[in-house]
C-alpha cells in the first residue's frame, strides 16, 4: 500500500514573520512615497548632472579665484547664456510659430490640391487631421499656457539646485571620503574626475551637434525662401539633443514647412538636406563624441537611449548616454580592481 502523502510543516518564529510584514509595509510605503516626489527627484537628477557637467569649468576658474567666486562665475555664465538665448531666440520665435500658426489652414488648403499630398491624404486623411490640430489650437492655448509656467518654475527650481550643488558638492564629496580609507578615497577621487570628465565631455560635444544641427537646416531653408527659417532651425537644434530620434522630429517639421511654402522641389530638396546632414553626424560626428567621451559602442547607445526613455522620458534619453558611459567606467574599474591588478588599464 502506497504511503499518502505528507504535510510539510515550516515552523516559523514569530520574530522572522514580524520582519517579513514590516518589510513588506515598508516597501509599499516606499514606492508610494516614490510616486509622489518623482518630479522632485528627476529635478535632483537634472541639477545634479548639470552641476557634474559644470565642474570642470568651475575648476579651471578655480585656478584664478576662491571656490565660491568661481562657482558665481561659472553660473553667471550659464544664467547669462539662458537670459540671452530667450532676448535673442524666444520672442522672434514666438512670433514666427503664432504667425505659422496663423498662416496654418492657407497652407492646408495648398497642401490638399496638390496631387501628391492629395493621393496620401485619400489614403491617410492627412490634410483633415492637419486642419483638426490647427483648429484646435486656441482651445489648447491655456493648457500651453500652463505648461509653459510649470516650464519655468521647473527651471528657475532646477538652477538653483544646481548652484546650491556646485557650492557643496566638493565639502559633501569630501566629507564621506573622511570615512574611507585613503587609498580607496584616492581612487573615488580618480574615478569621480573621470566621470566629470566624461559628462562635460558629451554635454559639449552634444551642445555643438545641436547647434551644427540647427545651422543646417536654417540655412537650407532660408536658401530655398522658406519662411519661419529661425523658428524651424531652433526648432531643429533643441530636438537634436535627444539622441537617435529627436534629429528625424525636428527634420520631419522643417520638410511639412518647405513642402507647404515652397512647393515639392524645396520639400524634396529638404529631404536630401536632412538625409545627407543626418549620415554625417550619424557617422562622423557622434562618433568623434561617444567614442572620445563616454567610449560607448553604438549598440549600448541604443540600449541606453531605449531604457532611459521608457524610465524619465526625453529627460531620460537626455542623460542615459553620460549615465551609461560613467556605469561602464565603474565596471571596467572594478574588473580591474578584481582581475587585472598588475596587467596595466583594460582597453577600451
């Protein structure tokens, strides 16, 4: 006769079973405490990598003046940047989206009697979806309006956590250092310089692919008459910080616009212009800035664009590019910590 079968009897201690539901209470706490300040926290993020990037600059004026004056210069030079870029850009470009906005539904009715839009349009419903978002538009002008506020508030929060930073960053880096042996504190020191290094690095290379960006195609398209030129250029260089996509939004915007004011040549003409621009920094430019700062392959680039998006959207696409490269700075020094000890740097 087969034996039945036996009950397993796991005698927990009362004390394991109090720690398991605390556990369990406090990791419900937490995330629920997460939920509520993650602006909070992508605001520390974004100040936090913005004073990474600025700290080279703060230690070259370091070498002419105290750590507070250099620190004020540094970000007199940033607030000085911003204030000028919204006298010069903000209110001509303002002006041009309103009067785009305005001249909207004239060229919609262009687009629909031309005959290659026209066949898509069949097909697509393009032209009606373009009239649909154009006559929408002033019943979304207080919800612009309202993002535009939290825009700046966001802003003038993030600068100054920035600053506030920059004034503290080395004392606080400092002070936990004091808790660790001092062969290990000089190799924090080594590694934190090398990811300093590595974030300015890609900041400004990321900035100059920008601005080369937008230079392109404004110039295109003042050369082909196409109005709004300034708007569509800046337009162009903000949507090329994001890497991978942003380059193809803001060229998708500047090719609708030629096509519309100009007709199909400049709209074709366009679309050559932002092919040929796009195989240059796709395969000249960011190479020179990935490889020679963050050393990261085209592979891990895509992989760290893709999940710092799907995590804090374009502000994580922004940042995954430096965040990978640092990550890949940590573990080739802890390979070379556990493996390579003797054997001299592990290549890139």
């Amino acid at each position: 006769m087969l034996p039945g079968p036996q009950r397993i009897v796991v005698d927990l201690p009362a004390r394991t079973i109090v720690r398991v539901i605390v556990l369990v209470l406090l990791t419900i706490v937490l995330v629920d405490v997460l939920e509520h300040v993650t602006r909070i926290l992508i605001w520390i993020a974004t100040s936090l990598f913005l004073a990474v990037a600025l700290q080279p600059l703060v230690r070259l004026a370091e070498r002419r003046m105290p750590h507070a004056l250099a620190v004020f210069a540094v970000f007199g030079g940033l607030l000085l940047v911003v204030v000028l870029f919204l006298a010069l850009l903000i209110i001509p470009i303002a002006t041009q989206v309103d009067d785009l906005r305005t001249a909207a539904p004239a060229y919609i009715n262009d687009l629909r009697h031309n005959g290659t839009i026209n066949s898509l349009n069949t097909r697509y419903h393009i032209v009606k979806k373009a009239e649909e978002a154009a006559n929408a538009y002033p019943s979304k002008a207080f919800g612009a309006l309202s993002a535009i506020v939290s825009g700046l508030v966001a802003t003038i929060t993030v600068l100054f956590l920035t600053l506030f930073l920059l004034l503290e960053l080395p004392a606080l880096a400092e002070g936990v250092l004091r808790f660790v042996p001092a062969q290990r504190a000089e190799q924090i020191r080594r590694i934190g310089g090398d990811i300093n290094r590595n974030v300015a690095g890609y900041v400004l290379g990321n900035l100059i692919i920008s601005v080369i960006a937008g230079v392109v195609i404004g110039l295109s398209l003042w050369i082909l008459g196409v109005p709004y030129a300034l708007a569509l250029a800046v337009l162009m260089a903000v949507f090329d910080l994001v890497p991978l996509v942003g380059a193809t939004v803001g060229a998708l915007a500047a090719i609708g616009v030629a096509l519309a004011t100009q007709g199909v040549t400049a709209g074709i003409v366009m679309v050559v212009v932002n092919i040929v621009y796009q195989q240059i920094e796709n395969h000249v430019l960011q190479p020179i800035v990935y490889r020679r700062t963050v050393q990261l392959s085209a592979f891990l680039v895509l992989v760290a664009v893709l999940l710092g998006g799907e995590l804090l959207g374009v502000l994580g696409a922004l940042i995954a590019i430096p965040v990978a490269g640092s990550l890949q700075l940590l573990f080739r020094e802890v390979t070379r910590e556990r493996f390579g000890k003797g054997t001299g740097p592990v290549p890139g």
